[in-house]
C-alpha cells in the first residue's frame, strides 16, 4: 500500500491548487517544495488573470493577499533616447469577468499553500525532490535525500528547470532558444506616490511592457507592475541571446532602470528584494507530455507559459491546469487506475479549456519572435522617428505626413516591413 494517494511536487500556482482539489475529493496528498515555505523561491513579473482563481476560490477576494487592480495597461517601444507608448485604460478591466491583479508571489504563495492545508493537504518545506521512484517504467514515488516516499500518483509542479520531468515522461529539457533569464526587482515606494505616478486610483495599478532597448535590442523585454507599496520591475531575455552577450543581464537591468521613461517612476524608491527565474519561453510546440504511467505534469514543468508581446501569461494556465490535473487525479483513484490510459482525461479537459487552446492559438508567437530581430532595434527606433516627424516644431517649413513617413519604410525595405506584418498577423 502507498504512503499517499498522491504526491504534488512544487508549491508554486499550479500545485497547491492541485493538492486542494485532492484533499476536498477525500484523498490523502503530500506536497513537496523545496523552499524553506511556499513562495520562498518562486517568481513572476507579477500579474494574476484572476478568473481561474476564481473558479477554483470563488471568495478569494477576501483573504487573498493581491496588490492592485491593473486598471492601466501600457505598452512601450523603447529606444535608446525616446519611448512610443500606447496607454490603454479601459472601464471593463474593473468588472469582475475581465479583473486581473498585480501579485508579490512570497505574499501570494503562502495563502495558496493554506487553502489546500485547511482541505486536509500536508506540506513539507526545505526539502527538494531528487529523484522519482519507478517500477516497470511507472512512476510510484518520490526519493528526497535518504527518504522514499510512495504514491498512486505523482504530480510534477516543480517549475521550467526540472530534474524530474525527463524522468517522468522521458522528455528532453527545453533548449537555450525555448527558455528565458528573468531578473526582478522589488522597489518600495510610498503608495500614494505610487497611485500618482501611475495615473491611478489607490487600489488600483498599471501593468507596463517594454520591448527595443530594454534588453539592448535583444530577443525579449521588460516589464514593470505597481503594487501596494512598492513596484516590480525587470527584464525577461531569451537564454540562446544571453549566452552570446557582452552584457550580462542584471547591467541591462540596471540600464534599463535609468532610461528617461522608468527613472521617474522609479525615481526615491529602495530595492528591496532581488530575484531571477527561468522562463518557459517555447509555447505549445515546446511543451512535453503531459501524462505518463503513474503521473502528471502541470504548470510551469509543462512549459504552459506565453509571452504574445502584449500579454504575458502563466500563473492563471497554472492555475487552471493545477485545478484539473487534482480533479483528473481523484477521479483515476476513484477508477483504480492511474495509469496514463487512466489519467488520460486529464489532457483531454486542457484541450477543451482555454489552456491549451489559448497556447494553442499563440504558438507562432515565439518563433516569430525570435526570428524577427527588428522587433527588438529596428522598429523601436523608426518608431521614435515616426514620432518625432508628427510632434517636433522648429519652425522650419511642415512636411505632409506621407512624405516625411516614406524614408522611413525605405530604411527598413518595403519588402521587410510587408514580411514582418505578415508572419506577425499569422502568429497572431
């Protein structure tokens, strides 16, 4: 007989989640995390789409501990001496079906990790999964130091870097061209300070992307939340550009700190907590199985994250998949088989959700990305000048804006522009 009906490695969004929904079907769960508690290690830029959480907590609003409503997006093509923005705000982002909230994951984390304590969840911290326990190529367990822990299921939710998931499901780990480096900064601020700088309403806050000379012009991108009291801020580069760059990445950061459109929001403020994370950055097409005998694979250790350049999205996938993957997990103990046959539905439930098909539908995105370097000089800069030709006055005489825009699409070739949009439309 098994030690537990099941076992949650990780306790990120998608594993506590998962072990909720085990522990209220009546099954006995353990979950695993490796940090000294849940959210120790754990990171995001730091928005949560609040609609799978939702369906799993429909009270959540009560306890959780959430930063700020985003009320303001914006979105920021960067260039060394100049920023085009486009700021969006938008009354349906305040109705419930659409809200989603900046989240401190060391705050969020924790919360998370009660609920499924409070259903009847144990929890063990400070201790990291080494190995998994196989018998006749079947997952039955877990090896953390000299301990061997046994289950009818294990549930990997142990984020982009994991040792165990080759094991499980023999799948290769994701390649230098399907994974990101992200590092973040924590920045404390008064929260009034932060409500007038982001053009908010206290309780409210502003969601910032950037793409161009935030990364140095590389294949990736900066990000930038208020929370209550204090702001996150980072960067997010595709690992194959990094390896190669004279520039590590936290100098970036620091530059990226002191480009003229973020000191000021910035500006008085002290860090106060300083991370990095990998992040899936493939897609769907980088995912691996996500079922095997004895096992399954949610969240971030699937890969479920993308990065569409004006979104970006992983904790609500997680979230949602952490919720199914319980459900299809008490159902198959139920059934008496957790084999992959057994666990099936599992799969078949993400394809009828907004998972996989959201992954689905994105998954050009991230090859088109990294194969239109433009993106991330070109167009930022053109973008400057586009600008600068429509709003600087001298005095000199004006000229008609077809005009002054034509040496522009020249410097770039006709024939680029018009490939770009093209296979940007189609991964889109």
């Amino acid at each position: 007989m098994a030690d537990f009906d099941a076992i949650v490695v990780g306790s990120g969004c998608a594993g506590p989640v998962a072990a909720y929904e085990l522990a209220k079907a009546g099954r006995s769960v353990l979950v695993v995390e490796r940090g000294t508690f849940c959210g120790a290690k754990n990171v995001s830029g730091g928005r949560l789409y609040t609609h799978s959480l939702r369906a799993v907590f429909p009270d959540f609003a009560q306890s959780a501990p959430l930063e700020r409503r985003i009320a303001r997006e914006r979105i920021t093509m960067l260039a060394p001496d100049a920023a085009t923005t486009l700021d969006v705000s938008d009354e349906l982002m305040r109705e419930e079906r659409y809200e989603s909230y900046s989240v401190l994951r060391a705050r969020f984390d924790p919360w998370l990790a009660s609920q499924a304590e409070e259903a009847g969840a144990e929890f063990i911290n400070g201790i990291a999964v080494e190995a998994l326990l196989k018998q006749d190529g079947r997952v039955t367990g877990v090896r953390a130091g000299e301990d061997e822990i046994t289950a009818d299921v294990v549930l990997l939710c142990d984020g982009v870097n994991s040792l165990l998931v080759p094991q499980a499901v023999a799948a290769s780990r994701p390649t230098p061209h399907e994974v990101a480096v992200g590092i973040k900064q924590v920045i404390a601020l008064p929260e009034r300070v932060i409500s007038d700088r982001a053009l908010c309403a206290d309780g409210e806050g502003m969601a910032w992307l950037f793409v161009g000379d935030a990364t140095g012009g590389r294949v990736g991108g900066g990000f930038l939340y208020t929370n209550r009291d204090t702001i996150s801020i980072g960067l997010v580069a595709t690992v194959a550009e990094m390896v190669d760059s004279d520039t590590p990445i936290y100098q970036l950061l620091e530059e990226f700190k002191q480009h003229p459109s973020v000191a000021p929001i910035i500006a008085g403020g002290t860090v106060v907590e300083h991370s990095g994370h990998l992040v899936a950055e493939g897609g769907y097409d980088a995912m691996p199985p996500l079922v095997g005998d004895g096992v399954l694979l949610a969240g971030e250790s699937a890969l479920m994250c993308v990065n569409a350049g004006y979104t970006v999205r992983g904790m609500d996938f997680a979230i949602a998949a952490g919720r199914q993957a319980g459900r299809s997990a008490a159902a198959a103990l139920e059934a008496g088989d957790t084999s992959a046959a057994g666990l099936a539905g599992y799969r078949t439930a993400l394809e009828e959700s907004f998972v996989l098909q959201d992954l689905k539908t994105l998954r050009r995105f991230p090859h088109f990305m990294e194969n239109t370097s433009r993106m991330f000089d070109t167009y930022p800069q053109l973008a400057r000048d586009a600008m600068r030709s429509l709003f600087l006055v001298d005095g000199t005489p004006v000229k008609p804006v077809r005009k002054a825009m034509l040496p522009l699409a020249k410097r770039v070739g006709y024939l680029n522009l018009a490939k770009d949009l093209s296979r940007g439309v189609k991964a889109l």
